[in-house]
C-alpha cells in the first residue's frame, strides 16, 4: 500500500483538484483507490456527487473511533472513498488533548493492517 498526502494549509491551490485527478488516474492504471477526504468542506466528497450533510458515517466519526472504517467507505464507480462532513471543523479542538492524535487514522481501531494490505493507493487529504 501506498499513501499520499495532498496537504497545504493556503486554500485554492488545487489540492481537492489533484486528490479526484491522481485517485482517477491511478484507478485508471488499475490501481485501487481508497481517497480520504479531511476537509471539513468536504469538496472532494462533493464532487462525488455524495451529499455529505446527509451523512451519519464519515472521516469525523471514524476519527474519534465511533464508526469502522469499513462502516464509513462509500464505492462510487471503481473509486472508494470515505468521506468529510462539517462536523470535521471542530475536530482540531476536540481532539486538542488526545495523546497521540496525530496518529488516529492509523491507529488499528480505525484502519486495520488487513483494510489496509486491500488498497494498493490511497490518497490521504487534507487542507
Ligand atoms: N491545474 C489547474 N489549473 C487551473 N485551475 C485549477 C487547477 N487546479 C485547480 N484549479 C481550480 O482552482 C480552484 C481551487 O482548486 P481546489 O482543488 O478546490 O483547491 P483546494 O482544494 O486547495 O482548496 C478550483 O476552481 C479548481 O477548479
Ligand atoms: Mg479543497
């Protein structure tokens, strides 16, 4: 598995843009694609055409470990995606005296080693 990270704190630089782009890419390439989308915005989740309001199972929830991750992945064609909400935006806070909450995506309670062997891309996004 490989992940990449499109991360930059400046908005409207492309980076919503890129993540569909190279996850489509690489899916193309018959790669598979799990795109993880950590703006509270949720564009990417958007663009999809996933109406990410009307979501109970998101990026938010399997952060604080309520949800799996397999509970949150949403298939649309041959791309996985698990998607953002605006719950997203009080995170950084919430989460501000958590031990180790740099590592909570990839803490086994949220991606199990066996999710992760399944994915031979992801993309990890972030704004
Ligand atoms: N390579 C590009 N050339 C021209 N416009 C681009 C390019 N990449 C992105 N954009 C446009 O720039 C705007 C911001 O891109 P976006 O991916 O939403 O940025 P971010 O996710 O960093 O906020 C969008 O309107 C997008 O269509
Ligand atoms: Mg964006």
């Amino acid at each position: 598995m490989q992940i990449i990270a499109l991360i930059n704190q400046k908005g409207g630089v492309g980076k919503t843009t890129c993540a569909i782009n190279i996850g489509a890419g690489l899916n193309k390439l018959r790669k598979r694609v799990l795109l993880i989308d950590l703006d509270p915005q949720a564009h990417l989740t958007y663009s999809l055409g996933i109406p990410a309001h009307e979501l109970n199972n998101t990026v938010y929830e399997l952060l604080k470990g309520t949800v799996t991750l397999k509970e949150t992945i949403i298939k649309r064609n041959s791309l996985f995606l698990v998607p953002s909400s605006l719950n997203l935006s009080g995170a950084e806070i919430e989460f501000s005296g958590v031990a180790g909450r740099e590592f909570l995506l990839r803490s086994d309670r949220r991606i199990s080693t066996r999710t992760k062997r399944g994915y031979k891309r992801n993309i990890f996004r972030a704004d």
